[in-house]
C-alpha cells in the first residue's frame, strides 16, 4: 500500500526544505533522560556487537524494539535516542544495537558492517529469542538500517516472534542513493561521511596490514571508497555489485512482516528508486508512506528536543493503533 501522511514541519522550519529539516536535528537535537545498559554481544567469528539495552525493572515488558542506526551512525545519536526514548515510555524494552566499529571501539576482524550485513541482525534476532524472555521482538531502522531491516525480512522467513518492523529514511536503491549523495549540496553529507569513513579504514589497517591505504587520497565519493573498500572486504567484488546484492528493493516484494516504509520525498539522500511505489502498491504486509516534508531521519514535531511525528508514527503502527 502507499500513502502520502499528513507530516507539516513547524513552520520555524519548513520553508528550510530537506536539508535544514536534515541538519538541525542531527546536529542540535538533545535527548535527555537515557540510561543505556552496555552489554557485549560474541559473535561466532570471534569478533563483537555492542548492545545499548533499556529495559524496565523485573523483566515487566512482554515486547522488545530492536533499533537499527544509519551509516556511521551509532546508539547515541539524536534520532536514535529519540525512538529509544519514546518506545521505552510507551513500554517497550529497547535494544540499540552497534554495528561493527561503531560502538567507539574498532571490531576485531578484518571487515567492518555494510548495508546487507544481515548475519550480523540475523544472530542478534536469534540470540535475543534463545537468550531472552519476550513475546515479540519488532524492529526498527533507519537509512542504512533501513536497507538492512528490509533485507532481513525479505531474504529468508524470520523467526515467529518478530512482530512488525517500521522503517525510515531507506535508500532502498544503494546505487542511486550513492549517486544522490554525491552531487549538489548533498555532497556535504558524503564528505561528512567519508571523513569518518577514511580514519576508521586507517584505523584498521594499522591492525590489518594487508589493507592498501595508496588509494585513500584519490577516493572522492562513497561508491569510490565502495569500490575500493566496502565492496571487497566483504566479498562483493565492486561497487556496483554490492549495491546490487544488497538494495533493499530486491527484497521487498518477498517480506511477510507487517512493516512500514516512510521516506520523504524532500529527502536529500534518497535518488528515484528509493521509493518503490511498484513494489508496494499491491503489497499485502508492506506500507510505503512518502510524506512532502521531513528530510532524511529528521520529521521534527514541534520543538527540537521534543517528541517527534517520526516517533509517533512508529508507535502508531506497532501498537496498531493506524
């Protein structure tokens, strides 16, 4: 199904367009009141997920969201917090996870995380249904957790305890999102990005010498430092095939979680592709809603540091409430 919601910016910010609605939550955005439990999560190649949990005293709540954070994003960020924060209150348990090298301590093994790094979601799904007590397990992502939620549930059936699964701010087409960022002033994320990108490839091959640091000053764009990095460390070859094995619109017509896609459509990331009104339209358990307004994981409610549309809607669906 597709639908345009009803989202209107407050009007201190919606003459700004995608990217103000973009930056100012990411930048100035404070979310108080967050207590994470740091848990260490081994995985069967020897190398570690790190787990920020928020969960109510005596083991009292029957469901647990599972957070998924964006590219070189972390369980600290605004938008993050701000989802961790409203669901706790609305009673889930919450487990923000870290992807590889995003916990603030560099992972063990030579790779890293990508956006279809679903083994790595798929052990935690499975440990949390071993190793914990809950009734449903839903799952939330954003951007590049987005991409990977949705590759999760379309790849292979999930385990019965996964409930629904909302999603916002998705490059569901990699390629064209990569293309996207790269030009006009979208490329001031890019940079951004591969700023933090190039000292984490250095990082790690101070620990893994075979890793080639000679290309690092000639890399431009993120599907440059795709083509060099990301793509061979694991196993896809080039750019362009990893962004063809692992673009979340490969996946969706075979997903049958209740789940919702929400990607605006001044969103500064996202190219054409990213929203797949084709593969939705008839779609019997995928939602896709591209609202006019909101940016890219921004949808600002009324003040920065309050409550956010994009966490009201998450709770809406989940809690089946529209």
């Amino acid at each position: 199904m597709n639908f345009t919601p009803t989202y209107r910016p407050p009007a201190w910010l919606r003459l700004g367009g995608g990217h103000l609605q973009t930056i100012l939550p990411a930048l100035y955005r404070k979310v108080e009141g967050i207590d994470y439990h740091r848990e260490r999560l081994w995985l069967p190649d020897e190398d570690f997920l790190d787990l920020d949990w928020l969960r109510h005293p005596a083991a009292t709540s029957p469901r647990l969201a599972i957070l998924s954070h964006g590219l070189e994003g972390d369980s600290h960020r605004p938008y993050l917090m701000g989802m961790a924060k409203h669901l706790y209150n609305c009673g889930y348990d919450v487990l923000a996870w870290n992807f590889r090298s995003c916990s603030g301590e560099m992972n063990l093994q030579k790779r890293f995380y990508h956006s279809g790094a679903t083994e790595d979601l798929r052990f935690l799904v499975n440990w949390v249904n071993e190793k914990q007590q809950y009734q449903q397990i839903d799952l939330v992502g954003f951007s590049l957790g987005g991409n990977l939620t949705l590759k999760y549930l379309g790849e292979e059936t999930p385990p019965p305890i996964i409930g629904k699964s909302v999603v916002f701010s998705v490059p569901t087409d990699l390629g064209g999102a990569s293309e996207r960022i790269s030009t006009g002033f979208s490329k001031v994320y890019s940079d951004r990005f591969m700023r933090t990108l190039t000292q984490k490839i250095r990082l790690k091959a101070a620990k893994v010498p075979e890793i080639d640091l000679a290309p690092l000053a000639l890399l431009k764009t993120l599907k440059d430092f795709d083509d060099v990095y990301t793509a061979p460390l694991h196993g896809f070859g080039t750019a362009a095939n990893y962004y063809a094995s692992c673009s979340a619109n490969r996946f969706i017509a075979d997903i049958q979680t209740p789940t919702l896609i929400v990607n605006a459509q001044n969103d500064p990331f996202l190219s054409a592709a990213c929203y797949p009104k084709h593969l939705t339209q008839k779609h019997e358990f995928v939602t896709l809603e591209t609202p006019e307004q909101g940016g890219h994981c921004g949808f600002t409610q009324t003040g920065l540091h309050d409550v956010y549309w994009s966490e009201l809607r998450c709770e809406s669906f989940l809690l089946g409430k529209n």
